[in-house]
C-alpha cells in the first residue's frame, strides 16, 4: 500500500475529507483540479461526494470529462462516494449519464427530505459493520451485469463493486473509519 499513488478529483465537493483519510493511512495522494494534474502518474482515483451536477458540468468545462472516462475504462481502480457514485452510474433515474462506467442504475436525493441526511451501521460484505453517514444521498436501484452488491442500508443498496470499480451511497471519509478507503486499496488497488 506504501507504493499507491490515489488522484483525488478536487473540483468541488468533500475531497478534504479523503485526503485526511489517505493521509492517516499514510497514502501519498494528490489532487485533480486541471487536465495537466492527469499526467501525474496514478494508481487510483477517488470521486468525492458533493453536487454531481456541478461535477458532471465542471468535468466537461475544465476538459477532464472525456480523459477520466477513459482511463477508468482502461481499467483505473475508481471509488466514488455519493455524487462520485452518480457519477461513476451507467443509468441516473431522471437525468442523463455522467461517466456512466459501472452497471448499476442510481436515483439521486433519494431519501427524500425528511431522511436527507442520517446515520446508521451496517454491514459491508467484506470489512463487516461499518458506519455509514448518508448526506442528500442516492441509493442503487439496480445492479447490472458483472455488479455486486456490497452493502444494504434499510432494504436499499447503498455500495457495490464492478471489478476495479467501487461505489458507495454514503460517506466513509467523514466517519473516520478507515477501512472502506482500506479495502479499496487492498482489494481492488493494490496487487
Ligand atoms: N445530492 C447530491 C447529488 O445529487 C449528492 C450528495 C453528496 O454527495 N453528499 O449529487
């Protein structure tokens, strides 16, 4: 794990929050703000939480959008946490596709506004109990082809995992847990 370089995608949204995170895990990383940040060599990308429509617009006017796609396609190991899940989603309920990479369909603000923002521990298969802090969160309503389900909050799949790709509704790096972050780099990083 001591040789994993982890992009961050730090257009907007909650990416202090993974840095902290892969910092306590003594995980160098740096921050993906223009195109040229792409020619850093990278062994992972971290898509944070935040406003997926903003991302999805700002990805496309800073000119990122299509190389991204294309290295996650090229099999860069991707974890995305919320608006990164939406992001990462080949079927966004309501709205067209962001980078649409993984097989799962996802519907956005999905809790409505009474449960918009609530905590719970669940299970996620693979690591076990683990908290889960949901902020205006999506969930999968589908998991498609090669997907696998990683992880259930009240009935509703809120992770999952396509190969090298890791999605997850809720926010692991405000928790301060470390062993989602660990599992990716472990599980689907690290060889
Ligand atoms: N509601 C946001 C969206 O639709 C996601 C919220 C989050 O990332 N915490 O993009």
């Amino acid at each position: 794990m001591d040789k994993i370089t982890v992009g961050i995608l730090a257009v907007q949204g909650a990416f202090a929050e993974h840095e902290c995170t892969l910092h306590a895990l003594g995980v160098r990383h740096f921050q993906i703000r223009q195109k040229r940040d792409l020619k850093r060599p990278m062994d992972a990308l971290i898509l944070p939480g935040g406003e997926s429509t903003v991302m999805g617009k700002l990805l496309y006017e800073l000119d990122l959008f299509e190389e991204i796609r294309r290295r996650i396609l090229d099999g860069l190991p991707v974890m995305g946490t919320c608006a990164g899940l939406i992001l990462l989603a080949r079927e966004v309920e309501g709205h067209s596709a962001y980078l649409g990479t993984m097989d799962i369909r996802v519907k956005r603000n999905a809790y409505g506004r009474q449960l918009g923002s609530f905590y719970t521990e669940q299970d996620f298969k693979g690591v076990g109990p683990v908290p889960m802090p949901f902020i205006r969160a999506p969930y999968i309503t589908k998991v498609m082809g090669q997907g696998e389900i990683l992880a259930k909050a009240d009935g509703k799949i809120v992770a999952a995992r396509q190969g090298y790709q890791l999605a997850m509704a809720f926010h692991p790096e405000v928790s301060g847990d470390l062993r989602i972050h660990q599992y990716f780099l472990e599980k689907l990083v690290d060889k």
